[in-house]
C-alpha cells in the first residue's frame, strides 16, 4: 500500500490519521468530558431523565447512566473507554454508573489543569493512584456494618436507589418485596443475582407489582382440559421429551397389511402411556419439561388431572428446581415420589392475550420472581431499571457487609482527607492529589446544580460541616440545606463508591498515558474514525 518510491516515508496506510501529544491528550480528554456532561444531569433525586431515539424509532426515557450511555451508540474511542466505565459498574455493583462517569470526567478536567502547567501526566498519573489509594481507604474507614437482620437498613437501600426514578412513586411497597426476595434467597450473606428472576408484565400499576415465592413462566399448559390450577402441586421436572423417540437414521418400516400399521401406532401409544403412568405413579401432579411432550401424553396426562407444561427454558428448570426443591431428570425410567419438588400453588394466568404459569408459595424456595406491573411499556421498562439497581445494591451492601450515607457525604469526606494527605506529599504529586479531591466534589456540586440550588454556598456549608467531625453530613437536595444523611436515611452499598472511584481512576490513567492517537481508515465511513475532535452523533463542547 504505502508509495516508497520517493521521499516522504509512509509506515502507514495513507488514509491513517495521527494525532500526538498535547493534541491527542487535549481530543481524548474533550472526548471523555463530553460524554460525562450528558449523564450529570440525571445524577440524584432531582436529576432528569433522557428521551432516546433510536435510528428504528424506538423511545427509551431513562435516568439510568449505563443505560444512556448504551443506546447513544458512542463512536468515538475514548469516549467508548468512559462507557466502559460505566459497563463496569454496572456489571460489579448494578448501580452508580452516572457516578463513576462524572467522577472520570473530573478527574480528566483537572488533569488537563495540570497539564497545561507543564506537569508530566506520568506525574499526574502517578499523584492520582495514590490519591486513589487513599480514597479506598478513607470510604473503608467510614463504612458501617450491616446484616441481613436488619431489615429497616436494608429498606432504606432501597428506597434510597428508587428516589428521583420512574418508581419512586411505590418505593415503599417495591422495597418491601425486594428486600424480601433478596433475604429469601441469600445464602448466608451472599446472594446469586440469577435465583432474583426479574419478569414484567404491562397492565395494573407500579403498585400491583409482586413477590412470588416461586417463579412465573411464560408458558401455558400444554392441554387445554388440564386443570387451571393445582393446590399443594408436586413438580416433576424433566429434561427429556415425553415423546417415542425418532431415530436418528432414516429407517423404512415395511408392512405388508394394515394392521400391522395399527400394531406400530398402538405400539407407539403404550410406550407414552407407560411413561405417563410413570409420572402418575410418582404422584405428581405438575409437570415442567424442558423438551417436547407428545399430543397422545398430552392427552393421558390432562386425563389424570396433570398439569403440564413443555420447552421451559433450561435457566428456568434450574430456578424452578431451586424453587421447588425437585430434581431434574433425564429419564422417567426411575422416577420416585422423593424427586419431586413442592409448590403451594400451580395456575396458568391470563395476562392480556398471554398465558403466564405461576408457580407460587414454595417452601424457603432458593429462588424466587418479582413480577413489575405497570401502566405502559415505558413505565414498566424504567421501573425494572430501579429495581435491578436496587437488588444490585442490596447485594452488594451484604456481600461486603459494609454501607455509607449518601447524598454527598462520603465524597466531601474523602476530600478532606485527600487535602490531608496531599499536605505530606511534595510539590507536584501534592498538587495530583489535590486535583483528585477537587473531582470527588463533582458529585454533590452535581446534586446541588441539578436540585437548582447554590453549589458554592453547599459546598462550602458541606465542607465547614464535615471540618467539624460530621461525617454524615450531605446535601439535602429537597430543603436546599445541609442534613444528616445517615439519619435521613440515604443509605448506599459501601462498594457502589469504592467501585466507582476505582474505576474512574483506572480509566482517567489510562487515558492520560496516551500520547499518540493512530486511527486506520474506516471502511464505512470513509473517514477515519474517531478522529473527529467531538463524538459522532453528538454536539460540540459544552461550556463549562
Ligand atoms: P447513579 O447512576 O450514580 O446511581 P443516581 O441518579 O442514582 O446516579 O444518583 C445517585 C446519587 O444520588 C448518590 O450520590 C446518592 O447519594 C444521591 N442520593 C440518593 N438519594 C438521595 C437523597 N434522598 N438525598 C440526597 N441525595 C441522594
Ligand atoms: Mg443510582
């Protein structure tokens, strides 16, 4: 590809874009900032939602950071990178995505403060990790203890995740049924986000959202004389067809008279009739089969009062043999009555023009459904949002057994002391930590900002607060004043920060390391990408 015929040497494919230095550093960074301007002002009780497009017309309106930032369809690298970000956190805690990302935002803006005094940015990276270090350490110190016994704190967690969302308007009732099914399922402090299965339905309102000890299926039964529903259900799970095998070769039966055909179709019928007969001498009465069941075993089965259902997914034969306590078989050659697993109640529900099975009133089932109900697709959409942040955040509040008080506290409380411990470092590293408690404090200038209050008056106020010894103190974003956000009880997963710092700080070194951005030709666009100072798609810079 490259002409070496004569002078100018090219080591790369000619439509190849290089940006270096300064430059690269000052494109990436913009980048980075960018996409932290869009989410701020969703961060909070008072922050506002986001009405995305896409290119089909299909509407998402969202407070939720990771969830804007995925359907933005970012095009730019380095702004993909502060996606990343946010994926992150999600996937470790389910909540604080929004924080994370202003959190790098921050980082990044003041670094490029530094930079422009000439401050080597391996100094600045190397001031950050420490700063990062000590930021840990400082949101560990603060941390309180909490159990799954204690039930109110947990509420509170949840409440707290849900203020300023589509669900706020039944946080109560929804924290009562989260809560429940997260301590249902917890095995000593740690719980499987996958035995919560999170399952929604339009129709009623936020407020007719329940818990179901057991799990809802989207699937009818199999017959329509089985009966709708079974009381004190035993359930058979199985993970093989209830259906006369085909073989697997093409095989060619010749027969000479016809009944020798009526002896291969009766014959036929006793294998399903012995498997049912099998199933009926277990005792049970509700059948979930992974795989097929046969049109004549459908029949004997509905005609000894089974119930039956087939094609479950394989992830919900494993929830419901948690659920139920059963086992799952693979064949019905030695199925017993100790197989089988219980359930209060079996019963097939009409939901618009589906047919739901649910599967209720489990003994200490190890996994268990919360069914969202709500008056549109959207609202049902964004509720199931808030509550998977919530679930999220009470796991992780339990598999650490630590929590803070939100509202702002434990950032202004990590930049005191930053400020702290800057005063040990010397001249340029000081001045990296420095800038690394002066981002913290992005978050509860972004509460205040989005609550339209002051953020130079509350944070001052926060900080006189938190020089006294007051820890706790946050921004009451409601009254426009200081609070206690302990005792207001704006409780959050120790790990939501702790995460959230880590990963803004990761992502701001990494982004403060490059120095020279190569792009290759891109083959749809025509023009080399990410190379654009701003991002696709999306507007110029922001003032600040
Ligand atoms: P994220 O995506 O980061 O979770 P949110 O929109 O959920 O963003 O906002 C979280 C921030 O809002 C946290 O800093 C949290 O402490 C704060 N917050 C939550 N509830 C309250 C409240 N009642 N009063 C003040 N701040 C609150
Ligand atoms: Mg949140």
């Amino acid at each position: 590809m490259a002409q070496n015929q004569q002078q100018p040497i090219y080591i790369l494919p000619e439509n190849t874009m290089r940006t270096i230095g300064r430059d690269a550093q000052r494109n990436n960074i913009m980048a980075a900032r960018l996409v932290a301007e869009t989410v701020r002002t969703t961060l909070g009780p008072k922050g506002m939602d986001k009405m995305i497009v896409d290119s089909l017309g299909d509407i998402t309106v969202t407070n939720d950071g990771v969830t804007i930032l995925n359907e933005m369809q970012i095009e730019h690298p380095t702004a993909k990178m502060l996606v990343e970000v946010a994926k992150t956190q999600e996937a470790q805690v389910g909540d604080g995505t929004t924080t994370a990302v202003i959190i790098a935002g921050e980082l990044l803006k003041n670094a490029e403060r530094l930079l422009d005094q000439e401050i080597h940015p391996t100094m600045i990276v190397k001031g950050y990790r420490q700063a990062a270090e000590k930021a840990q350490e400082a949101l560990n110190e603060m941390a309180e203890n909490l159990t799954k016994d204690d039930k109110a704190t947990l509420k509170k967690i949840v409440v707290t995740a849900m203020t300023g969302k589509g669900a706020e308007s039944s946080k109560d009732k929804l924290a009562e049924i989260i809560v429940k099914a997260v301590v249902e399922v917890a095995e000593g402090n740690l719980v499987d986000m996958t035995d919560i299965k999170i399952e929604k339905k339009v129709g009623g309102g936020i407020d007719d959202s329940e818990l179901i000890q057991g799990l809802v299926l989207d699937k009818e039964k199999v017959h329509s004389t089985m009966p709708k529903q079974v009381r004190n259900a035993k359930v058979l799970l199985l993970d093989s067809a209830i259906e006369v095998k085909n073989t697997e070769i093409d095989a060619k039966i010749q027969i000479t008279d016809p009944s020798q055909l009526q002896g291969f179709v009766d014959q036929e019928e006793k294998i399903l009739k012995d498997m049912v007969d099998r199933i009926i001498k277990s005792g049970a009465n509700v059948v979930f089969c992974q795989k097929g069941i046969d049109d004549i075993a459908q029949y004997f089965l509905s005609k000894a009062g089974i119930y039956a259902a087939r094609r479950v997914k394989k992830s919900d034969m494993e929830m419901l043999s948690r659920a139920t306590g059963a086992g799952i078989l693979t064949k019905l050659s030695n199925v017993s009555p100790k197989d089988l697993g219980f359930a209060g109640l079996v019963e097939e529900v009409k939901y618009g023009d589906e047919e739901l099975t649910f599967v209720r009133e489990c003994k200490n089932p190890k996994a268990v459904t919360l069914l969202i109900r709500g008056g549109t697709q959207h609202v049902v959409d964004e509720v199931e949002r808030a509550v998977r942040d919530a679930v999220g955040d009470l796991i992780a509040s339990l598999s650490v057994g630590k929590v803070v008080a939100g509202a702002g506290a434990p950032e202004i409380e990590v930049a005191k002391k930053l400020r702290k411990y800057a005063t040990s470092l010397s001249g340029r590293e000081q001045l990296a930590v420095q800038a690394f408690a002066d981002a913290m404090e992005i978050v509860p200038r972004t509460l205040a900002e989005n609550a339209g209050l002051d953020p130079i008056d509350m944070l001052t106020e926060l900080k006189s607060e938190h020089d006294k010894g007051n820890k706790w103190a946050g921004l009451d974003v409601f009254k426009g004043k200081v609070m206690d956000a302990w005792k207001a009880g704006v409780i959050e997963p120790l790990k939501i920060k702790t995460q959230a710092v880590k990963a803004a700080s990761e992502v701001a070194e990494l982004i403060l390391r490059i120095d020279d951005v190569i792009a290759g030709g891109s083959k749809s666009h025509g023009m080399p990408q990410g190379m654009p100072p701003g991002m696709g798609g999306m507007g110029g810079m922001p003032e600040y």
